[in-house]
C-alpha cells in the first residue's frame, strides 16, 4: 500500500512538474513582448535596433522619458487622457444614477417601454453609434473639443449601469423614502441619503 502511495504520489509530482514547466515557457512567450517593450524604453536608440531580442540593455539611457514627456508631447497627452477619463466617468455616474432612481422609485406612463428601450441597447454594437455620436457632437457646435469629447465617451456604455443603479435602489426599503419624506427631505435630499457614496453613509453636504 505504501508503495502504491509513493509511486502516485511520484507521478502527480512528475505531472505537475511537466505542467507547470510548460505553463512557464508559455507564459514567458507571452509576456516577453511587453517586457521587451519595457526594456526598450532604457535602450539608445542604436541599441534597440542592435540588440535584438536580448531585453537587458548594453547601454543604459533615462533620457528616453523626459524626451517622451516633453519633445514628444506625451504630457499633454497624459492630462487630456486623465481629464476626459475623470470628466465622462463623473458624467455617466451621475446620469446613470437619475435614470435609475427614477426607474426605481417612481412609477409614470411608458416607464416599461423605456426600460426595454434601455435594456435593447446592450444589444447595439459600440461601433454603430459612432456616426450618430458624431452628428450630434457637430450639431452642438463641440467637434474638435475638448467638451464634444467628453460628451462622446459618456454616452457611450450607459445602460449596464442604468440597469445596476435600478436594482441597487430597488433593494432599498420603502420605508426609508416613507420616513425621509415625513421629515420634508426634498428630492436632491432623498437621492443624495440613498446614493452610496464611497466610505460613508450620508452625503457629503
């Protein structure tokens, strides 16, 4: 029996030895273009082209960073990705959260045929709504703007989160809203004591 055991026991070793071994080769195969890339960014420009596929450098250069985030501009480019990334994330946090509340909480004529209407654009490719993007961005007056931009990236994946503020404030008791509006909270009140806000249970004001 304790030879039986040791020759299992031996075999999984040996199994998991081959398996993990290939899972290495095949993992390095994949990760090595982004390490090359990486290691590239220390290279002289004669030594990336010279070096092959080696990743270390011969000869080490830092200067490579400072060129990219001044003579080529990538400064710029890093605030403009920072700005419309924070501004459309805000945007589509905030309407997403109306919508939902609303969707929620109130009960008005063609509330079902719009939350279908919402849950049929899941079903719509991105690359579809870009020429009606486009339009209604002219037709503001924001093309080439910093404004038109943001406007794009927020109305772009809007009702996944419609859909997920819903069910978040449906599970939301009815007897808080009761409560909330003895008290005379208003509206912006009421939505602001049920939003949940990051690290705390009441709104900031």
């Amino acid at each position: 029996m304790t030879t039986v055991f040791i020759r299992r026991r031996k075999r999984f070793l040996r199994s998991n030895l081959i398996a993990v071994s290939a899972l290495l080769i095949v993992g390095f195969v994949w990760v090595y273009p982004f390490l090359w890339a990486i290691s590239g960014a220390f290279k002289t420009q004669i030594g990336l082209f010279s070096s092959g596929a080696s990743l270390i450098p011969g000869e080490w250069d830092f200067s490579n960073f400072q060129r990219a985030w001044i003579t080529a501009g990538f400064s710029q480019y890093f605030f403009n990705t920072l700005l419309y990334s924070s501004a459309s994330t805000l945007v589509e946090l905030v309407k997403s959260a109306l919508c939902g509340y609303v969707l929620a909480r109130y009960r008005f004529p063609g509330r079902t045929l719009l939350m279908t209407l919402i849950v049929g654009t899941l079903f719509v490719p991105l690359a579809s709504i870009v020429l009606p993007q486009f339009l209604v961005v002219e037709s503001l007056g924001l093309l080439n703007t910093q404004a038109g931009v943001i406007l794009a990236f927020s109305g772009a994946t809007g009702a996944l989160y419609v859909l997920l503020f819903m069910n978040f404030f449906q599970a939301i008791p009815e007897e808080l809203f009761e409560a909330a509006k003895v008290d005379g909270a208003s509206f912006p009140r009421l939505f602001g004591i049920v939003f949940p806000w990051p690290g705390q249970l009441s709104p900031p004001w």
